[in-house]
C-alpha cells in the first residue's frame, strides 16, 4: 500500500534515534520521484529512521497517513500536502499529541499557523512570475495578440494556485495577453497529452502553452506533434521544474524556457526535524534557491544534472 520504514527502529519508543513520519503527494511527475528519493536518502544520510507511504494524489490517504504516525507516536511528522485546504482538524490531532510537523514542498492553508512548526519549499508565485516575465520579454516587440493556453497542477493544490497568479498577475499588465484556455492536467503527462489535445481541437491559433510543470509539457509536445505542429517553433512553451527529461525537450527546442522548482529538499528537512524535536527554533518559512534554463543554459547544464 504504499507504505514502508527504512530501517526497524521502533516509533517513538527504545533507541534515541528519531523516526520520522512522511506522507508524499504521490509519485505523479519525474520531480515527485527525484523529490522522494532526497527525502529518503537525506534520512539515511542523517541517521534518521524514515517511515514513507505514497499518498497516490489523494488527501484522505494522507490524512489516513498522519492519523497512523500520531497512532505509531513518531518524533516528527513532515508532509507535502495534495491540497490546500481541509488540513486543520488532523494538525491539531498531531498538536495534541505534541508531534511536531513540518510541511514540505506545499502549503496549507490553515488560518491557524501553529499548526505546524516551519514551511520549507518554492516560492511558486515567484516560479509563476517568473514565466510571465520571459512571455513579456519575448513579446515585447510585437503588438499582435498572444493566444496563451494554460496546463493548471492538480486543482487546489498551492503549485497551481500560486503559478497560475503569479504568472497572470505578470501578463495581464499587457491585454495583447490572451489565456484563451486553462484546464487541469494533474501534473502528470498522460493528462497533459489528453488536455492539450482538446485545447488544440477547439483553438486554431495557439501561440504559448503555459505549462505548471515539465511532465504535462512533455505530454502535451506530443500533442502538439501529433496534430502536424512543431513545439518550440509554431507553439512556444514554458514549463516549471527542470527535471532531466524537461531540460532534455529545452536543449533540443521543444521547449522555449524552464522555471526551475528545486525538489532536492531531503537535507534541508532533516536539518529542520533534527531541531525541531530538540525543541530548538527553526524559522517559520525557509525558501528553496532556484533559478531558470533558456534553451542555451539548459544543453549546459544538463551533463551536471543530478535528475
Ligand atoms: O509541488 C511541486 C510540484 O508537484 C512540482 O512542480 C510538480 O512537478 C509536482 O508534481
């Protein structure tokens, strides 16, 4: 089901080692996959005993998850939460158990931010700003409309919520820019192949897909191909992440830019637990370092990459 310990130790009880509760998203994108293994090797690295289960997309199983690391009484819960919302009655479970919980990667959005202990991941409103501005850069010489399709994250999620405002909030100070579509692909490829052939049956003039993560670029390039189309030429794309197979596409011109999201957070979680169960203050919300690829730095870039 999903769920595995990497090594015996005992939850919470015996030795001092400290165990660990993590429930993923799921293993939907080549960033979910690059992020679980940080997560997994970081905790061996750090001596930390790592009870993992993969939620597959779903919030009840992630709540199912919480509830049994509050049952199993781990020293720490850390988590990456599907949605945004409805996390507040199984936080305060864990408060009550006095677990401390950290969030990874994604938000919530509980009112109440003692909750949880700290925050650690992307800026995605930034990551969507960021989009916005190389359209604008790109565009800025031409006045025709820009007929802008957009492939949205898993809907309600903090990622597609934050990258679709970031990068609207950019755009629209220009009304040349036109997001003439915008569905949900799940953040995964077979779902951004299926979207992008729809979008491209009802809209003859596409010019920019907007894509909120490689995966959904990568199945929507073959979209694209398929209906006689050249992606990075007759459709420019943009995407978030820079996972191999991503900055792979970059090189070779069938994606015009990539926003980097770091998912290598293991080190820095372990870190963030170690002092949190220590009772040592962490603060509330650390930011991951990232950049962005032109199709230039990617084919630099890519013999050094580590996923
Ligand atoms: O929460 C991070 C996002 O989740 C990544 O950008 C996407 O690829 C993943 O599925």
């Amino acid at each position: 089901d999903g769920d595995s310990s990497a090594s015996g130790g005992s939850a919470g009880g015996g030795d001092d080692k400290i165990v660990m509760g993590f429930s993923q998203v799921g293993a939907e994108s080549g960033w979910r996959t690059a992020n679980t293994k940080s997560v997994q090797e970081s905790a061996k690295e750090a001596g930390i005993d790592l009870k993992f289960s993969d939620a597959q997309q779903k919030q009840e199983n992630q709540i199912k998850a919480i509830r049994s690391y509050i049952q199993q009484k781990v020293d720490v819960i850390a988590f990456s939460p599907v949605v945004e919302s409805g996390w507040d009655t199984v936080l305060k479970e864990a408060q009550n158990a006095k677990i401390p919980v950290i969030l990874t990667d994604r938000a919530v959005d509980s009112k109440d931010t003692s909750l949880y202990k700290t925050f650690l991941g992307s800026d995605f409103v930034e990551e969507g700003k960021k989009a916005g501005q190389w359209l604008v850069d790109e565009y800025k010489d031409s006045k025709d409309t820009v007929n802008i399709v957009e492939l949205q994250g898993t809907t309600g999620s903090a990622p597609a919520n934050d990258r679709k405002a970031g990068f609207s909030e950019i755009i629209s100070a220009d009304p040349k820019f036109k997001v003439i579509a915008s569905q949900s692909g799940d953040f995964t490829r077979a779902k951004g192949k299926e979207v992008m052939e729809a979008f491209l049956k009802s809209n003859p003039k596409i010019d920019v897909l907007y894509a909120h993560n490689d995966d959904m670029g990568l199945g929507a390039i073959e979209a694209i191909e398929g209906a006689g189309k050249v992606p990075g030429k007759d459709i420019k794309i943009i995407t978030v992440d820079a996972v191999h197979d991503g900055m792979q596409a970059l090189a070779d011109g069938k994606i015009n830019y990539i926003v980097e999201c770091s998912p290598l957070l293991g080190p820095q979680l372990m870190d963030l637990a170690k002092k949190v169960v220590k009772g040592e203050q962490v603060p509330p919300r650390v930011v991951t370092e990232e950049t962005t690829f032109t199709q230039e730095q990617a084919k630099e870039a890519l013999p050094n990459r580590k996923y």
